[in-house]
C-alpha cells in the first residue's frame, strides 16, 4: 500500500496549502481560419474554437474529481490575430467579440491569443491589431491580448514599444469605470515563450501543432510550508528541500496533462514550472522569500532569495517531467499576492526593486498599480527598462501594470477574483523620457558572447 | 484501478462501519486499511478497488464525502495515481 505518510501529505498539501493546478489550457491553431473575408473568417475561429475545445471543461471538472485535485482555471490560446487580420485586412476586433463569444459558449475563464509577434518589424495586420487593442479588451469580458516587441535575437522594437505604451494607457482609460480591468489583460513581452498556458500572455505560437494541451502549476503555500521546516537550516538546504517540493508539484501537473491529454484526444504539449500565487492568504511568493529570513519582501537580500527560489524550483521541477516549457519560474504579480500587497503597501517593495526581481525571475513587472496620470512614454520606457533586462539576459521578461486612472499613490485598485488588488505604486517619473521613447528605431541584438 | 478513501476526524463509533457499507453499496472492494487514533483524532485511510464500481468514480467520491459531512468527518477519494506519481520517481 502507499506509505500512510505521503497520502496525508497530499491531502494536507491541498486542504490547508492551497495545492492546486492552476491552468489546462488548449492552445488551438487559427491558421486554417484565415480567409480573405474577415466575417467569413470569424464564423470559422468560432467554428473551430468551439469544435475542438468542446469537452475542455467537462474533462477538467471530471479530473477534478478523479483525482481530488483543484483545477482552477480551464483556458484557449490561439494563433496570434494579427495573423488573420493579415489576410482579412479590415478592423480585426470582429476578431476579439468572435473568441469572447466562443469562450463564453464553452464555459473557460480566460482566452488568449489576440497578439502580435512583432519584435522584428511591422507586417500585414500587426499594427492594425496594436491599434485595436484597446477597443477589443474593453469590448470583452475574457479576451487577453499581448505583444512581443523584442528578442535576444533581434533586439528591441522602439516603434512597437512607443505603440504598446501608449496602447495600455488607452485601455485603462477605456475600461475606467471597471477598475481599469483592461490593462490587466494585456501584456507586453520580450522573448514570448510560443507555448505559455498562463494568463494574460497566452498564445498558440505559430510553431505548434494544430492543437496542443498545456498545464500550468501552481504551489506557493506548498513550497512555504516546506521552507517553515527548517527555520534554522543553511540555504543549501532550503534549495534542496525547495527542490524537493518542486518535483511533488510537478508531477502532479505531469500526471493532469497525461490524463486530460488521453480524454481529450488532444497531444499533450509542455508543463509550466511556475509558482503562481493569489491573493489568498498562505499563496503568496513573497511570504516564501519571508519565511527563508527577510523580514518584508523588497528590503536587501529579496533579490537573491528570489534567484535561489527560481532556480530550484526549475531544478526540482524538470526531472519531474518529460516537457517543459513556457515560462517556468516565480511570478511576482504584486495585485495577486498577499505578501506583495502588504510591502507594497509599507513601502518596503518598490518598482525599482521589483525591476532588479525580474533578472532573475521568470516573468517581469506584473500586475503593477501605477498613477492614472502615468504618460504613455513613461509607460513605454518601462516597457523598454524591462525588455532590456531580458534580452541581455536571455530570458523572458514582460510588462503588465495597470494606470489606475483617476487615483494617485496611496489609493488602493480593486479587481477582485485571482486579479486582487493592491496600491498605486510610486514610479521614478518626475523627469522625462519622451524623447528617447520618440527617437523609435530598433536597439540592436546584444553580443551573445564576451560576457560581463 | 484503486482508489484511496482517507477519513478524517473526532473518533466516534462506527466510523469504519459506515463507510466499508457505503462503499458496498457502490461495488468498491476495500483491499486494504490502516488507522489510528491520536488524542480523540481519527485517521483512517483505506485502499479499495473501483473496477467493480457500480455507478461512476464520481458518484463514489460525492456519496462518500456526503457520508463524511454527516458523520461529521472530512472524507476524500482520490484516485491511487496521484499519490504514486507525487511521491515514487
């Protein structure tokens, strides 16, 4: 029989540590969607969403039950839009109503995929998409839409990253009176992985198959319990226990792809390695990097928890299964983390240190709060801050912060459910950057060797 | 297929009793069981078989957990597999 002692860890792990699997996304191709007549594409995304997303929800309820594990979020992503609006040519948000529609029919809780990759340049669609962005979120209840403006590879496109500033500021606007929900759902990315199954910034890359079953983990609490073990051990320690854990995790999201996969008759494609917290108390991140000895998330030292803490989460959760791939690491979304909330509240947590996380993290700025007075270029050189770190780094980085129009540093934004809420946070903007933001261009691919 | 019936709370009497029926009535095959009493506090976990099952996997789990919230015990039925690939390599 199982050993006595790991059935009543699982059962604890999901009771009282918040375990759970946060996503099963479809990644569904629209390539064979493309037409000339936009309507007549329309009618086939919907088609074709709806047709092979149909027993989505049902088989994550079922494993659900099977299993006794939480599975909180059923997602799509899909092909990039600009790539249909490319071959329709018109205003691709028939586009966006079209996926909200099918997403509402099937019952998930989130689709993404209204992005264009133009980290390069602009081609047929793309800047007509950026330019719709704004009316297509606020339009919609479940469209998430994001923008790749740069890659190691290819540098960084200052022309797209002047658009996408000022296109999160428009969304905000246009979605004021929810809370500016818009900008929420929008990403701007550098390096986009193809195959993310989370959200905001999923989409069905261009290099995947027709369709493609994604998971995404979860288990902060998990991985601070295990760390509340061992108060006094040394950080060779803490890595292998957060290791550890790391693996435990994971193989539970193995083991949901596998299953959802085969009832689905969909092949399965990666695991997302990535502790993603919410707002509920005991699923913070940042409560981890308290628990290995920072008094408050943010002071001197966070940076370096958060690299060990990323590091062995990847180290433990690779072994643990035969793909893995999207984004893979710690999210620090400060609106969706208790711990993040409560020290950028005191102060403790600034965006400059949250910049500095990001080096070493999986995602980037997310889910920041800043002043609804925040201009589209100072937005804009954020975007670029942030894409610099991760195309010298190689890495993945992205930005999501949220103009909290109408409200300054000290009031607090609201969007309930996994989004949270949290402080409108204080940015370094009292100078200028327009006119290096204006100047456009591309910054030019980073020397990949001479290393310093 | 196994499934693993763990039951958790304040010791009362005919706990094990309640449940080995519960799962006779839905065709599960109890193969094995384990539990101890810690200070008033119960804990048994038990292996079954669910090949035979009579009605679906999740009309066992929501009968069962009914069960528990009667009783006044926290009861979970979880498919043997999870268990396995969390904790074997």
């Amino acid at each position: 029989m199982i050993n006595t002692k790991d059935i009543l860890e699982t059962i604890n792990m999901i009771d009282n540590e918040n375990l759970d699997i946060r996503t099963i996304t479809m990644g569904i191709s629209l390539l064979s969607c493309a037409d000339s007549d936009a309507k007549r594409a329309a009618e086939k995304v919907y088609d074709k969403i709806t047709r092979s997303a149909e027993g989505l929800v049902a088989a994550g309820e079922r494993i659900e039950r099977t299993y006794g594990i939480p599975i909180i979020n059923k997602r799509i992503s899909v092909t990039p839009v600009s790539m249909l609006a490319a071959a329709s040519g018109g205003d691709p948000t028939v586009y966006a109503r079209t996926m909200d529609r099918a997403a509402k029919e099937l019952g998930v809780n989130f689709i993404g995929g209204y992005s264009a990759l133009v980290h390069k340049g602009f081609s047929a669609g793309d800047r007509e998409l950026i330019a719709s962005i704004p009316e297509a979120l606020s339009e919609t209840e479940f469209v998430c839409s994001s923008v790749n403006i740069g890659s190691t590879k290819s540098g960084i496109n200052m022309d797209a990253v002047a658009l996408m500033g000022e296109a999160v500021v428009r969304t905000a606007r246009l979605t004021a009176d929810r809370s500016c929900i818009g900008a929420a759902k929008l990403v701007v990315f550098m390096n986009a992985p193809e195959d993310n199954p989370f959200m905001a910034g999923a989409f069905h890359g261009p290099g995947e198959p027709d369709l493609v079953l994604n998971v995404g983990v979860s288990g902060p609490g998990v991985v601070r319990a295990a760390v509340a073990k061992h108060p006094d051990a040394d950080l060779s320690v803490i890595a292998d226990v957060i290791k550890k854990t790391a693996f435990k995790i994971t193989r539970m999201g193995q083991l949901v792809g596998t299953v959802a996969s085969d009832m689905l008759g969909v092949p399965f494609g990666i695991v997302d390695l990535s502790l993603a917290p919410t707002p509920a108390v005991g699923d913070s991140v940042a409560h981890i990097l308290e628990e290995m000895g920072l008094e408050t998330c943010g002071v001197p030292g966070t940076t370096a928890a958060l690299a060990l803490l990323n590091d062995a989460v990847k180290k433990g959760g690779v072994m643990a299964s035969s793909h893995v791939g999207g984004l893979s690491g710690a999210f620090i979304p400060v609106s969706e983390d208790a711990g993040m909330i409560d020290a950028a509240r005191d102060g403790t947590l600034t965006v400059e240190k949250l910049e500095a996380m990001t080096a070493v993290c999986s995602v980037g700025l997310d889910m920041i709060i800043i002043p609804g007075d925040t201009t589209a270029e100072t937005v804009s050189a954020i975007i670029a801050d942030e894409a610099a770190i991760g195309m010298v780094n190689s890495k993945t980085t992205a930005v999501r912060v949220i103009p909290a129009i109408g409200k300054n540093v000290g009031d607090e934004l609201e969007f309930g459910g996994l989004l949270g809420s949290g402080p409108v946070m204080k940015l370094n903007d009292a100078k200028s950057s327009a006119r290096f933001v204006r100047r456009g261009g591309r910054i030019p691919a980073p020397l990949q060797s001479l290393k310093n | 297929m196994k499934a693993v019936i763990t039951v958790i709370g304040r010791d009362t009497v005919g706990i094990l009793a309640k449940v080995s029926s519960a799962c006779a009535e839905k065709g599960a095959n109890i193969i094995d069981v384990t539990q101890s009493v810690m200070r008033d506090m119960f804990t048994m976990i038990m292996l079954v078989d669910i090949d035979g099952l009579t009605s679906d996997f999740s009309d066992l789990s929501s009968s069962l957990e009914a069960l528990g919230e009667e009783i006044g015990m926290k009861v979970h039925v979880m498919h043997e597999d999870i268990f396995n690939s969390m904790h074997r390599i």
